[in-house]
C-alpha cells in the first residue's frame, strides 16, 4: 500500500479508529443519503498464480473453488483440522489466477501457513502491493452517483457476482441493513492508481473508514475472522452454509471430516445471529468490551456465546453479531453485564426452530 494511497485517506479522515472513536462517522453512515466510498486498508489482497493454483486451492478452502471465477466470487473459510476457522478470506477469479482478500489482523499468518503447504506444487502466491480495496456503498434508490461511471458495468443483483476489468474488480456484496432502508454495496479491489481516481474523482460521495464496512457487515449477518476469534468457530457456527460460504460437496480440504460430521451426524449446537446493545440509559464503562471474542453470559451460563464482531451505529447503540448456544432461550443475553436485544436475521436460521 503505497505512501500517497495512505495520506489521501488521512487527509480524508478514513484511517479507521477504534469503536469509540467512530460514533460520529458511524452515526453519519446510517443517516446518510448519498453514496458513500469505505477505505478498508484493514485488508489486503493477495494474487495466487501457476497452473497448480485450482487444484492446490480446492484443496485447501472449505468452499467449492469450482463455481469462481472472473465473474463470482465467494467468501470462503480456511479451516485447522479440527476444523476450527483461522481466516475467512473472499476470493475471486481472473484470467491469470485468483485474488485473495483478507483481513490484515490475520493474513500474515494465514498466509504463511498456506504457503507451507505450496511445496513442489507449481504456485505462487504474492501479496498485491500496489492494489487496496474499497467499499462502494450505493443510496437507498440504488445511486452510485459519480463512481457509477468510473467502475464501470456493475454485475449483476445477485450476491458474490463480479464485473472485471483490466485493473480492477468490483464484487456484489450483502445489502447494508444499518439504517432505515437496505443500500447495495460492492468492494472493489483494484490498483491503487484506480482507486486513487475513485476516490478523488467522487466529490459526491461521503468518505468512510473501514468501520463503516465492518458496520455494514455486522448488520447483514455476514462474518468476519479477525483477531480475537482466530481458532474460535467451525464454520456453521457463523452460518458459512446459509451465506454460500460453504460445501458440502467439495471433497477434501482440512478439517472436513469435523465439518461433514457435523453437518450429518450431530445438531448444531451454536449459530451466530444479530443483537443490539442500547447504552444511551445506563452507565457504561466503554467500548473496550465489545470487541470480537469477548463472552456473553445467559443466566448462570458464563459461556453462551462469544462476539464475532460489533460496531456502533449511535452514541446510543451497538449492534453486535455474536455466536450463541442454540439451546440459551430462557435467559436474555448479556454482555459486561448489559442486555443484548436479538434483532432479525437478515436470512433464514433454521437451527431457531431447535430452540
């Protein structure tokens, strides 16, 4: 990522902060009814090549690498053999190999550890130095005002599709559910000379961080691995197979014996779902506790679910998406001691009827 990328979102104030100190922006993201750029230099993008790639690849993701391509992209999990999630990177195809997008807290790591595996397979994997990623979040009625004529076609309605270009790649993304009325959003990975034009060309969009996208994320159901839950989920728990993040079909890659063994032989006994946490009536200590891997608390159970992520939408609440026990309906959930609010899922969990 290059030094003038850099300053452009600094001079914009779209290097993201911590959680308290992106109330106002986030507050303003809500609200908002123009289009709306999000920096997510939290991320980097990588470019795996060489003829090897697909076959080294399927082998890897728990996610079937067949169905991507220069026009779908999937999110898909890297898993430890016991099955437990160490990345959740979204891939997507192009006419040399495919890209890679991941979450910097955790792709040093992953990273390495997929390149331990490469050994005389004839693949190269590098990170895309002079590339960044950027959230493209439309208005309610569908505008993308300037940066729809810059980014050119746009792909289709369906989510994961994806429009590619010579230097740059735009995917559809979940709809932002955060405010009143639900807004299409597209990442766009591109050079950094692409995105700069983006950028400093769209004087009709509001600028954001990457927590505008992290908000935007929490509030359509849609996950995250970061820091905190590395190791922390097998990938139904965060709903990979209702979000099409997920096969069951694939054959081998680390970890599948426990995810198909989950999926046929026993219940699913944890789900991720959607809550609010208001704090505008009631003391709180800040938002230090809210942060992905912190526990929730259900009656006398000090261990009913854990945070996957969580982002203010007001000076008043958070929304948090978290993992909990299926079997946890008798008591409220609590985080630092506060009620979380179920909220709607953005699409059907059928492990509620367990409950």
């Amino acid at each position: 990522m290059t030094q003038q990328w850099l300053e452009t979102l600094g001079d914009n104030g779209a290097i993201a902060g911590s959680a308290a100190d992106s109330v106002t922006e986030l507050k303003g993201y809500t609200t908002a009814m123009l289009p709306q750029l999000s920096a997510l230099s939290d991320h980097s993008a990588y470019e795996i090549t060489g003829e090897d790639a697909t076959a080294f690849l399927q082998g890897q993701f728990c996610n079937d690498l067949a169905k991507v391509s220069a026009t779908q992209a999937q999110i898909t999990g890297y898993c430890t053999p016991k099955g437990r999630l160490l990345a959740l990177p979204t891939i997507v195809g192009w006419e040399g190999g495919y890209r890679l997008i991941v979450p910097n807290s955790v792709a040093e790591a992953f990273i390495k550890r997929l390149t331990m595996f490469v050994m005389r397979s004839k693949v190269t994997i590098k990170p895309l130095e002079d590339w960044a990623v950027v959230g493209i979040t439309a208005t309610p009625d569908g505008n993308l005002g300037k940066a729809g004529s810059i980014v050119g076609p746009l792909p289709s309605g369906d989510d994961m599709a994806v429009s590619t270009s010579e230097d740059a790649q735009l995917i559809r993304c979940s709809d932002d559910l955060s405010g009143v009325q639900p807004r299409a959003r597209y990442l766009r990975v591109a050079s950094i000379e692409a995105q700069l034009e983006l950028w400093n060309t769209c004087d009709d969009a509001e600028k954001r961080s990457a927590n505008a996208w992290r908000l935007a994320d929490v509030s359509a159901g849609v996950p995250s691995i970061k820091e905190g839950v590395v190791e922390s989920f097998v990938p139904q728990m965060i709903n990979l197979q209702l979000i099409n993040g997920l096969s069951f079909t694939k054959g081998c890659y680390p970890g599948q014996e426990i995810v198909a063994r989950m999926q046929y032989l026993g219940k699913l006994k944890r789900h991720m779902r959607v809550f609010s946490l208001a704090i505008s009536d009631q003391p709180f200590s800040g938002y230090e506790h809210v942060t992905p891997g912190a526990a929730l608390v259900s009656g006398t159970d000090q261990n009913a679910g854990i945070v996957v992520d969580a982002m203010p939408t007001s000076e008043g609440e958070i929304l948090v998406l978290a993992v909990t026990k299926v079997t946890a309906t008798d008591e409220p959930f609590l985080l630092a001691e506060h009620t979380l609010a179920p909220r709607p899922m953005p699409y059907e969990l059928p492990s509620m009827e367990v409950a």
